[in-house]
C-alpha cells in the first residue's frame, strides 16, 4: 500500500484516539477539582462526539465513500435483518442494568437522549462509515476482502475502549470482545443492507437503555470495580451470538 491509502488512516487514527484521550484527561481533571456534575461531563461527552462527527463526515467526503458508508443509497431492503440486533441487545443491556436509585429530571433525560444519539452519529460514522468502507474500497469487494475490512474495523474498535481502562484487565478484555462482537454485527448489516442510519439508531438505542440507571447521578471520583474473570466469560457468552448472527449474515449475504 502507498502513502495516498495511509493518510487518511493515520489521519483518522490520530483524530479519535487524540479526541477520546482528551475527553479522559478533561473529565478526570474536572473530577479531581471536585467537578463531578452530570451535566457537565455529559456536555463533555457531547462536545467530544461532535467533533468525531465532524471528522467523519470530512473523511468521508474527502473519500467519496458516502455510497459504501449507507449515506446515499436506494431505499432501505432486508429490513428484517435488524430485528435480532434490536431486540436482543435491547433485552441484554435491561438484563445488565442496575437498579435505578433516582428518576431522572426531564432535562438530564432529554440531554443524555441527545447524548446518546450523538454516539450512535459519532461511532457508526467513524468506524463503520469511514474506516470500514475506506477500507473495502481499497482492499476490494470479494467476500473475504469485505470479512477482512469488517473484523479490523471492528477489533479497532474493541480496542479503543482499552483508553478508559477503569474495569480492570479481565474487564478491559471483556469490553474489548464486547464491541469487537457487535462491530463485526453492525459491519455486516452495513454491508449487506447499504445503509448506516438504522444502526445509528440502534446503537443510541442500546446505549440509552445501558446507562439509564446513571441518569443524573454524579460522575464517581475513583476506577469502578473491577471485573471478575467468571464475569468477563459471562460478559463474552452473552454478547456471542451477535459475533454468531454477524458471521452467519456474512455467509449467506456477502
């Protein structure tokens, strides 16, 4: 590969890792100067996400991948094929939720929904959108050049949630099969249904129904608990069958 296909990869690389690592640093140096409101670090999250939109949307143009990332296609088709991912990572996160201490304010529930929905934006724009489709355009379009674009993109992915680390090593690990599992899903919805919008929703879906019970709640000033290894194995055999549903449609559609 030459420099031309670098480029826009180091570009892209460098742009989230720099814009994630300064979300960490911001919010841990707010919490240290005893800043812990939701509010607060919510917008922080808001602010970060935007500008990971931002830079999607410049790389993709930049590209000309908008038909590759679902931007401009023909009407939606094999609609069904977004049941499984809807229902059961819907019935996953309400199984995973804690309890919930407090009802939030109308206005803390309607800053964490635009929260939510600017992670579905931020994350299936970057990783699916730009970084996925860039990669099948340059790489190719035989079955196992796309499976190859899909399961890099999303171990990237996985990858990425190593920057937190406030679960421990076996959390960490676990988080990073988590959404390697579900970026390998999304991947092959992208691929085969040619749009991005319905996993945006479905991904602000998933994230609005995961951290409902945090609504409003101060952001803690420590790591969170670290996770078992009994717990990171159950982690992974839950979140299996959507590496399974992703490697079946990549077998019978691609």
């Amino acid at each position: 590969m030459n420099a031309s296909f670098w480029k826009p990869l180091i570009v892209f690389v460098f742009g989230i890792t720099t814009i994630v690592v300064i979300k960490q640093v911001l919010a841990q140096q707010l919490i240290r100067n005893g800043i812990n409101g939701y509010e607060t670090h919510t917008l922080i999250g808001l602010a970060a996400n935007l500008l990971l939109i931002g830079l999607s949307i410049f790389l993709i143009r930049k590209n000309n991948l908008f038909e590759l990332a679902g931007l401009r296609s023909p009407l939606l088709k094999k609609w069904t094929l977004f049941i499984f991912p809807v229902a059961y990572l819907g019935l996953l996160n309400l199984l995973l939720m804690d309890d919930i201490v407090q009802q939030p304010s109308l206005l803390n529930l309607a800053l964490f929904s635009v929260y939510c929905l600017s992670i579905g934006f931020a994350e299936e724009l970057s990783l699916r959108g730009f970084m996925q489709s860039y990669l099948i355009k340059h790489w190719g379009r035989t079955k196992r050049q796309v499976m190859l674009s899909i399961g890099l993109t999303a171990l990237f992915f996985g990858v990425l949630h190593f920057i937190k680390f406030d679960q421990g090593l076996y959390g960490e690990m676990a988080q990073v099969v988590y959404a390697s599992f579900i970026g390998i899903m999304f991947g092959a919805l992208l691929v085969i249904t040619r749009r991005i919008y319905p996993l945006i929703v479905i991904h602000a879906i998933v994230d609005f129904i995961g951290d409902y019970d945090a609504i409003g709640l101060p952001i803690p000033g420590h790591l969170g608990e670290t996770t078992s290894p009994s717990d990171a194995l159950l982690i992974t055999l839950l979140v299996l069958p959507c590496f399974l549903y992703g490697a079946f449609l990549m077998k019978r559609h691609l």
